[in-house]
C-alpha cells in the first residue's frame, strides 16, 4: 500500500521530516507503554496535538453521564483515552498562507477531520475531531507545503503573531513580517525554549497606536520603531514583556525603548534563557512570565536578562536574516488600478465600506473575508484559494479577528472579487465591527469550557446581522469578544463588552452565565483591560448587548467613546442595568435558562475536564532521556530488521543523548559534539564518581567511553546485540543518577554559574 | 480493505423547509440512546453558519453524520473515520440514520430520502486519487455494495475529473 511517507519523499523539508518521524516512533512506545503518559502529552502538545472535551471518556448526554466504551484504554496523556478524537493546532507565522498551504489545508480537513477549518486568535489554523493515529501524515503533507505544527501547544513558543496590514499598511513605520518570520524561525525548536514552565506568546507591530497586533497583551511584544543616529536612519523595537491575558490580565512592561533590530534575535534568546532558567515550574497558574516580571520587578528581570545576553554564545542568525531584509517584499498578482466608473454590484458598497481597506501602496487593497466564528468549510477553503490564485497571489493573512484578508487587491478588481466571494457564501460585511464576534472554541470542543462562548457569539451575531445596517456608526464599530471560561483564549479582557463563562447554581441545577467585562481598549495594542460588572444568565447576555449600546448611543456626549462611557457611568450604574437581567426563574416555570446557546441538553459542568492549556511540565533532562530511549527502540528495530551498522549507530547516538541529557544540566550551552559531550561527561560526572555513586553507574559508563573511542568496524549480530543492551543500561544509570541528584537538589550545580537573582555581577 | 476512507450522500426528495438546527435534538437523542449500530456517538456540532459546510454534525468514533446542503440539496453524508471489512459497513449507518430521520415525529412528512440516486466520495487523495483508474477499480465494488443493501442496480458515473477534487461517483438506479 503506498504511504504519504514515500510519497512526499522529497518535497518535506529533511528536518521536519525526521520529526515527523520521531513523533511517530514516539506514538508506538506509548501504545506499548514504553513512554510515560505525561512525557507523551507534552511531547504531541508540542506537535499541536490537544485533547478535545469528552477525551477522558465521559460525556453528559443531558440525562446521565454516560463513559464512552473506547476499545482501548491506553492514553495519550493524564486521563485522555487514545482513541478519543482530538484538536489539532496548526501553527500559521504571522498569519501568512498562500492558495496551496490553503488547499491542503482543506484536503487535511476533509479526509482527516469534520470539513472545517477554524481560524484562531493567534491566526493559527485548527482541525477538530481529528483521531491522533492520523496525525503524522496529516504532519507530513503539511511539511510538503512549508507548515509545521511543531510548538502550536505545549509550554513553548507559541505562534508569532503579527498586523495582517504589515506592509502595506498606512500607518506603520517599517514591515514587521520578516522580523517575524525570523524570530519565529529562530525560536523554534531552539535548545533555550525546550525547558519552559508555561507557554511563550510574541507578537509584532508596525506601529504603537493601531490595535492590530496586540502587543500589551504578549509575553514578549515588539513595535516596530526608527531611529536617526549619525545621520544615518536605523530599525529598531520598542520591546515589551510580562503582558498576558489569563485568569490574571497583565499589561506588558517595558523592557527598552529601542532595542536595534541586531539585537531583537539575542534579546529574545536571553529572555527565553532566564524564562526557562527562573520561571515558575511547579506551579502551573503563575508561570507564565509575567508572573516573573512581577516578582522580580521590570529592573532587576531586564539586569538578568542583559547580563545572560553576554555569556551567550555567539550565533551567526542572529543577524545573518537582517541582509534579506530590504530584499522582503511581496509580488502583488494584478496591476494596480483604480476602482473608476466599473460596474458595482448590489451589496458592494455597503461591504466594501467595512471589508475593504486602501493600501498605502495605490490602486492596491486588502479585502477582508468575514468568517462567522473564523470557521469556513473545506471547498470554501478551496474556492478562495482559487480566488485568491486570481486576485491576489499568494498574499494571503489570518487575523487574530479570526477573518481571513488578501492582500494586493487591484482595486478595479474589487466588484468582480466581491461577486467570486458572494458566490461561495463569503461576502459578509461588517469586518471589524460589533457583528464581526469573536469567540474561542469554548464548550464545543475545549475541555475547560464552562459556558457555550461559540453558541452565544452565533445568537449575538445573528440578531445584530438583521440590524446592521441601522446601527448607529458608535455601535457599529464596538467589539464583542467571547471565552468560555475565566481563562481568556477569546481576548475578552480588550473588548468593548467581553463575555466569559461561568456557572451558576439556582436549586439544586447549574444555570450558565457570562461574567460581563466592559471597556477593555483593543486599540493602542491593547492598552487597557475592561472591568468585570457582574454576572447575567447565558440567555439574556443579547439583552444586556441591546440595552448598553442603546444606552450608549442615546447618553454619549460628543465623540466620547465606550471606554469613556464605561468609565464616566460607573461601575455601580452598570451593574444596576445588568440587575435587570440576572434572575432566574425556577426550572419549573422556564427551562430555557437551564441549558445553553444550541445545546439542548440540561447544562452541566460535569464534562470539564483536565485541561491542556499547555500541559505538563516536563524539563529538558525528561525530555532528552526520552529521546535516547527512543533512539535505542530504533536501534533494537533495526537489530531485529539484520541492520546491525545502523544499530549500532543508534545505540552510540542514543548514550550521547543521555550523556549530553546530564551534562546539560550544568553546562547548559555544551556543544553538541561526541568529543566534547564525551569529555564533558567525563569530567563532570564519571572522574567525579557523581555517576557511580549509586548502581555502579561508573561500570555503565564504560560502554559509552568504550564505543565512543573504539568503534568497531565489523558488525556481527552478537556486537549489535551487545551495544544495544549496553546503551539501554546506560541510559538506565544515566535516570538513576539524575534521580538521585534530583532528590539531593543538586541538580545543575554549575561550573558556569548562571547569573543569579537579585546579585549584579561586577 | 485497505481504502476506508469514504463519504456516502443521500438526498432528500421531499423538498420541504427544515431548519437545520431542527437536526440537534435529534441528534443528541441518538447519542443518549447509542441509536446506530456499530457506531460509539460521541457529539453534535453545529456549524450552520457556514455556507456550503456541514451543517450539523454528528460525530461517531467510527465516522462522522451530516445534515449538509452542498449545491443547495439537502442530504444525509455519511463519512467513514475508522477501517471497514466491506464497503457495506459504510453504506450501512448511513442509511440507518435516513431511516431514523424519515421516521422521527418532528420531521414525518418532511424529510424523505431518495435511494435511486447517492453520491459516494473517495476521501482519500492517496488511495483513491481522482482517475479512471481508481473509478474503474472501485466501480464494482460499490455497485455490488449498493445492490446488497439497497435492492437495486445501480450506473455509476465520475462526477468530475478535476484533480484536485477528490473522486466523486455518482449512482443511479
Ligand atoms: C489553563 C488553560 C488555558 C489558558 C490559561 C489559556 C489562555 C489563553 C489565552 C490567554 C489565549 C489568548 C490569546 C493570546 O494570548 O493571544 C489563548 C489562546 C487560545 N486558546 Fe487557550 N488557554 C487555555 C487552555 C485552552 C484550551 C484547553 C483550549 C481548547 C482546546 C484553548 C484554546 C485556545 C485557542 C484556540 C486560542 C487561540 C490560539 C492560538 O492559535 O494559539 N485554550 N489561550
Ligand atoms: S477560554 Fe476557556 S473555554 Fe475558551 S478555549 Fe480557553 S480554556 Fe477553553
């Protein structure tokens, strides 16, 4: 049977396909229970593999709870069956997509999920309901069009964001896409974001007052600056850090005014290394870094970071990209052209008044494409990559709006595009306004989900569709943005009128509701967070949208905006108009309140589950043992398959991996060189009798000293066979060790000894 | 079977207005009671807001339901998640739950499912790529397939042969 394997022989970037690989050599031990639970969860986390709601095989169905009877009960992480279907995250840099990543995407959705494609708000893309044994090809024929999904989850760095407008936008200072596309290209897989305590979020602006790309609310946040110095005009960053939604907002602080664009590659390393180096590990709910920058203050955190910025080994890639940089640009598909006396079709101004938007670049346009809650079907997918093959090239976005733009519009072309749009369903005005909702997946498919965050933003969405075009402008251009719970993956905290969910309980049932948190700035890169009001039950959450934007238009003085509005009634009036809305009349009399936005069964929370917001901690060493257990299963493999120079090779890489696993654990930057992993480790852990110190590690290391400088160059099956055990015990006394220097706490007692809080070095 | 991958359409005949989320109760009801043999159901997701998508989903462990409307005609698709014997096991549930839907009180009399006409969809661009090869090797296969559980011969007929689409056959009595 031919496989996608063979068959994208070739075509997928050699890296990507050894990872690919390798993750699935990791599925088989876990199915064999070679691999441990929580290692494998953080381990496909890190591959964009998430577990789904109803994962741990339970599920209300609005009578019982019933369990899912699953054949098999292996799991792929702490209660998540195997067979249970799950999301898979789709990491999109940026945002940027060109007509075929489009079109594979839309095969990978129709032969391995439900049809769809959702556009987050990171623009990642992401596949539901997709069943984990699938997972590797679906790796592989995205690989084949330059995507990986490495890093979409898990404690990483998660999908580098950026303006869908950069460079073409009217009012940036300089285009951030290849400054993104770097930073997200260095950062990935780098040795100095494997061991973080929580996930990592960057992203970058072309400028400080629009909202596009959210910088305040980043972990690292970078808006793009020019400077003059000696008569010569020099790029730079206005460089952010600690912002962060969560259950916890905090605004980004600022790290240095202008950081030169030389510098942005390293200054992202240091601050990684002092992450993963200083972050909180054992406590999931303060780890991200902006707990960090609280603790230590924005002075101290940026003294740390710049003193690991020195005794970083140097990296040519750090500036290598910076020559291309003037090179970057896009090749627009069409001539430009201005929209003149062409033929308008019925609809078109009222969309292109708020879907349409003059580059700076003239007779050009971005057109934005509304997706209702940023899902679009597979032939939509394949129909606009078709369209955008037509009009626009290859110059396609995803926004954190969850809307999909093309840019290079020829605006004489725009009557035709909207018509090609209109014919597959995706014409819809309202981009960018209070119509246009945002939503996280919520309760249809994220484990955590309270409330239905995608069912209410639908019903908002729908009653205010039938009004839009009656809307006073004021309201029109409000944002809605909704999560299913206090966790925040919709952004609520910087919408005009942010919802999230939570839960009541009226008699003896549970009742859903949405905390209404109002006057949050989206502009400014999210300036400033709104304020949470008070509480109102899922069904009359539409009302209270009603009642504050009717209230709005009649009382604004001027050209007051909502914030200002928000702020000038206070928060007291606000609630007393939400008071209106919060009884809730018993079961028996409207049952209606008891079950939530399309969903009919009887509301519960009994389906939340474990959540995966990033998983597992699991730290560097764990991670590197891992490998070189995988790498002696590979090796065993080819022993049985009569391949006993590759088995032995295997054996050799899988002792170096474990021996470079302990070393790191005090010489964090060791080349990754035999001779020096090897002397390394002899120095350090064998001369010492660290290893030896328990179950006659120093006998153990023989073998890795012993093949290293005596590779044989005869392999019979009986050397094979031996070297494979041997590397298997080795890896053994390798854990051992790291155990009992774990229990001791001397773990990374360093010769080079980190910079240490709090102690400015001379 | 090496090929399982496969997408089974019915349509409706009775042409009346149903509005989709109609659908969910329905669907949940099966859930609660485990309705289609064979089948582990798991979940409803609806996605009527997207024009020419699924509509409302039924997801099962061994392959997914749904209630779409592509080219404006409303049907049953059935697609097949998980490994089959024979392709009846894929005809099957599909045409298990058209007669569930054709007899639930809240749609009786106006849902009614042809069986003169499917569509079946090749959904797998690696064993089934859209040629006359993979037509003419999977042609007897599901006619006899759609004879057995149907009643009737059918004529099959390649929908399009444009290579980025996958195969889609269309069956006639
Ligand atoms: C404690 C657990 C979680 C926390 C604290 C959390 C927090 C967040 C936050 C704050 C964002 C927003 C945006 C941003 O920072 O730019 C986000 C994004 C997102 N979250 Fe979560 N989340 C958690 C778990 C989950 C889970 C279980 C799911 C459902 C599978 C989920 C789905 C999403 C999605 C779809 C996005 C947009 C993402 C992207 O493309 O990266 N989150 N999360
Ligand atoms: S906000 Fe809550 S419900 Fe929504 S995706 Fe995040 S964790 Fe899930």
């Amino acid at each position: 049977m031919p496989t996608w394997k063979e068959k994208l022989v070739g075509r997928m970037d050699q890296q990507l396909a050894e990872e690919i690989d390798i993750f699935e050599t990791q599925m088989v031990l876990r199915r064999q229970g070679k691999l441990d639970e929580k290692i494998f969860a953080e381990t496909r986390l890190r591959r964009g593999c998430y577990g789904q709601r109803y994962d741990n095989g339970h599920r209300h169905d609005g009578i019982r709870t019933q369990q899912l009877p699953y054949l098999s009960d292996v799991t792929k992480g702490p209660e998540t069956l195997w067979d249970a279907p799950g999301m898979q995250r789709i990491k999109i840099p940026f945002g940027g997509v060109t007509p075929n990543q489009l079109d594979t995407l839309a095969d990978l959705a129709e032969e391995y999920a439900d049809s769809v494609l959702h556009v987050t708000t990171r623009q990642d893309f992401q596949l539901h309901y997709v069943h984990i044994e699938d997972t590797p090809d679906l790796m592989r024929r995205l690989a084949a069009v330059g995507i990986t999904t490495r890093e979409a989850c898990g404690n990483s760095v998660r999908n580098v964001t950026a303006c869908p407008l950069a460079g073409v936008c009217r009012s940036e200072v300089f285009d951030v896409t290849p400054y993104a596309k770097a930073c997200s290209k260095f950062l990935l897989g780098h040795p100095d974001t494997q061991g973080f305590g929580r996930k990592f979020k960057i992203a970058f602006s072309g400028c400080k007052d629009e909202a596009c790309a959210l910088t305040s609310m980043h972990d690292m946040g970078c808006i793009a600056v020019k400077r003059i110095e000696n008569g010569k005009e020099r790029r730079g960053f206005e460089l952010y850090v600690g912002g962060g939604l969560g259950a916890v907002p905090h605004q980004a602080k600022l790290f240095e005014e202008f950081l030169p664009a030389e510098e942005l590659l390293p200054i992202a390393q240091a601050i990684s290394r002092v992450f993963a180096r200083l972050g909180e590990k054992k406590n999931r709910a303060a780890a991200r870094i902006k707990f960090l920058v609280t603790k230590l203050g924005i002075e101290e955190f940026r003294r740390i970071v710049l003193e690991e910025r020195k005794i970083m080994p140097a990296d040519d890639r750090w500036t290598g990209y910076l020559s291309n940089v003037d090179r970057y640009q896009e090749t627009p598909k069409r001539q430009p052209a201005r929209l003149n006396g062409h033929d308008r079709p019925e609809g078109f101004e009222a969309w292109s008044r708020t879907n349409v938007y003059a580059q700076r670049q003239a007779g050009y346009a971005v057109v934005t494409v509304t997706l209702p809650l940023g899902d679009l079907s597979a032939s939509q997918s394949r129909q606009l990559a078709k369209i955008a093959r037509r009009f626009s090239g290859d110059n396609i976005r995803t926004t954190v709006e969850q809307n999909i733009v093309l840019r290079w519009i020829s605006e004489a072309d725009l009557p035709d595009l909207y018509r090609e749009l209109k014919r597959i369903g995706l014409a819809q005005p309202g981009a960018g306004t209070i119509v246009d909702v945002t939503a996280c997946p919520g309760t249809d498919t994220c484990k955590l989900g309270i409330a239905s965050s995608r069912g209410l933003a639908a019903e908002i969405r729908n009653r205010l569709s039938e009004k839009f075009f009656t809307l006073e402008d004021a309201v029109k251009n409000l944002h809605i943005k909704i999560s299913g719970c206090f966790n925040s993956c919709g952004q609520h905290h910087i919408a005009d009128l942010g919802f999230y969910g939570t839960s009541r309980t009226i008699g003896n049932r549970k009742v859903p509701h949405f905390q209404v948190v109002l006057g949050g700035k989206w502009q400014q890169n999210a300036a400033a967070y709104g304020l949470a009001i008070g509480t109102v039950p899922s069904k009359r959450i539409p009302e209270v949208v009603e009642l504050l934007t009717e209230r709005y238009v009649r009382e604004r003085s001027g050209n007051e905006n909502f914030q200002e509005f928000v702020k000038r009634i206070g928060k007291p009036e606000l609630r007393r108009m939400l008071e209106l809305f919060m009884d809730v009349p018993s079961f028996e009399s409207d049952p209606s309140y008891y079950s939530d936005w399309g969903d009919p069964r009887v509301f519960t929370i009994g389906d939340l589950g474990m959540g995966e917001c990033a998983g597992e901690v699991v730290s560097t060493v764990q991670f590197d043992l891992a490998n070189a257990e995988r790498l002696v299963f590979e090796s065993q493999l080819k022993l049985d398959e009569e391949d006993y120079a590759e088995a032995d090779a295997l054996a050799y890489k899988a002792m170096l991996q474990a021996a470079i696993a302990l070393v790191r654990t005090e010489f964090h930057d060791v080349p990754d060189h035999p001779n020096t992993i090897v002397n390394e480790f002899r120095t350090r852990f064998y001369d010492t009798n660290v290893l030896g110190d328990r179950y006659a590690g120093n006998k153990f290391a023989q073998y890795l000293f012993r093949r290293h400088e005596a590779p044989t160059s005869v392999y019979t099956r009986d050397y094979a066979h031996r070297i494979v055990e041997e590397a298997q015990l080795f890896i053994e006394a390798v854990y051992a060790c790291h155990d009992s220097l774990s229990e001791r706490g001397t773990v990374g007692i360093s010769a080079k000894s980190p910079v240490q809080v709090g102690k400015a070095t001379p | 079977m090496d090929l399982y991958r496969l997408g089974i359409k019915f349509f409706d005949v009775a042409g009346e207005r149903i509005e989709p989320t109609e659908f969910i109760p329905i669907f949940h009801e099966w859930i609660q009671k485990q309705t289609i043999e064979n089948h582990l159901l798991i979940d409803v997701h609806n996605y009527s807001h997207i024009h020419d998508g699924p509509g409302i989903l039924l997801v099962a462990h061994q392959g997914n339901f749904s209630i779409e409307r592509a080219d404006d005609r409303i049907g049953l698709l059935y697609y097949r998640k998980q490994p089959v014997q024979t392709f009846t096991e894929i005809i099957k549930p599909a045409v298990q739950g058209c007669r569930l839907l054709e007899n639930d009180a809240r749609l009786r009399p106006r849902l009614r499912f042809r069986t003169d006409e499917v569509l079946i969809v090749a959904n797998d661009r690696l064993l089934a790529p859209n040629d006359d090869e993979t037509f003419s090797a999977l042609e007897p296969q599901v006619s006899s397939a759609l004879n057995h559980v149907l009643g009737k011969s059918f004529g099959l007929t390649r929908i399009s042969d444009d290579s980025k689409e996958r195969l889609i056959i269309r069956a006639q009595a």
